[in-house]
C-alpha cells in the first residue's frame, strides 16, 4: 500500500469502514482498537482522523451494524492504553526529544504541545483529546514533565469518556442524517485538514524564518 491509497482509505472511512464490516465483521472492532490505539500512543501517527472515524463509527451503530456499548468501551480502552504508553515513552526518553534532532519527531508540534501544556497543566490531558495533532504530543509531553503516573491517569481517562462518549454518541444521532451522511468524505476532509494545516504553516514559517536568516 502507497501513501496515495493510505490517504484516500483515510479520506473515505466511511467507504473503508463499511467494506471491512461487509468482508471482515467483528473483527472491525479490533482494527479500530488499533487505529484508536496508534493515533494516541505514538506520536509519528498523528494523522489518523481520530475524530471523524469515531463519529463514523457512531453513525454504523445506529444502523445496527455495529454494537454501540462495546465500540464505547473498546475505544476508550484505546484510547487510554494509547495515552498510557505514550506518556511511559515520554517519560523514558525525557528531555532528549527537545534537545536532540530526530526526523520522526515534528519538532514544532512537539514545541506547541509542550507550551499548550504550560499554560493548561493537567486539563490538556483533557483538552487534547479535541484537538488533532496535540491529541498525539499531549500524553507525550506530561511524560517528559513531572506529572505523576496517577494524576496522569486522572485525566486520561476523564478525557477519554468525553472524546469517545461524545463522538461516537453524535453519530450514533446524527450520522445518518441524509446532508450529513452525503457530505462525510468533506467532513473526513476536514477532520485531517485540521491536523496537517497546523504543521504546514508552522514549517512555512520556520522555512520562511531561515531563508530570512541567509
């Protein structure tokens, strides 16, 4: 699988999704696991469309081809294991991330993360949850911060009943909606704009403030 065919199965996960309910059944719910998984616990997936494949999700429920409380509950299974291993990796590699060049790390959203942090403390555990890319950097960056494991796991799983509960709940309401249910792939669009535009003008800048430099 190329990138180009990567990104058009993110593109269009309600597509996607529902081809691997028709071929795969049950065991769609352990490929979600993973996606859910991924996105949150390591920091080079930041581009899963974390919120948008909820909502889907949601939406398959409601259509009965899904069970509503185990999606829930696997999810934020996930989504807490995901945020626990991602702050235990923060927590191993500590400073060096800051201090030290690394191609698989985005330098400046890791930075971003680390003020939204600063200013937020522990709510961004929360917070982050909504927001792409971050969701990824946040249990990262309180790793390499003096959080301690249990205020960690505090706001973990707070911030994962909220994410999951909330989106997979709307589109078990709303994702049939005829104009929503015809305008997913723009919704999906969206959903992974919001999270490559951030780094796109952010390394527009950085490219701007070095042939400056010159």
């Amino acid at each position: 699988m190329d990138l180009m065919q990567l990104f058009d199965m993110l593109l269009h996960v309600d597509k996607t999704l529902g081809s691997l309910l028709t071929h795969y059944g049950t065991y769609v719910y352990m490929v979600l696991f993973a996606i859910v998984f991924c996105e949150t616990g390591l920091v080079v997936l930041f581009f899963f469309p974390g919120d948008t494949l909820l909502f889907i999700a949601g939406a398959f429920c409601a259509t009965g081809q899904m069970n509503y409380p185990l999606l829930a509950a696997l999810l934020v299974l996930a989504a807490v294991t995901g945020n626990t291993l991602n702050y235990y990796i923060g927590e191993a590699v500590g400073q060096r991330m800051f201090t030290h060049h690394y191609r698989w790390i985005n330098k400046d959203a890791l930075t971003r993360t680390h003020e939204f942090f600063e200013k937020h403390g522990g709510k961004t555990i929360i917070l982050s949850r909504f927001v792409p890319v971050v969701r990824s950097f946040a249990p990262f960056v309180a790793g390499v911060s003096d959080m301690t494991a249990t205020r960690f796991q505090a706001y973990n799983l707070t911030g994962a009943l909220l994410w999951v509960g909330s989106l997979v709940t709307a589109g078990y309401f709303f994702g049939n909606i005829p104009i929503v249910r015809d305008h997913l792939t723009e919704i999906v669009l969206v959903g992974v704009s919001a999270a490559m535009v951030p780094l796109m003008i952010g390394g527009a800048f950085k490219f701007g403030r070095r042939m400056l430099a010159r």
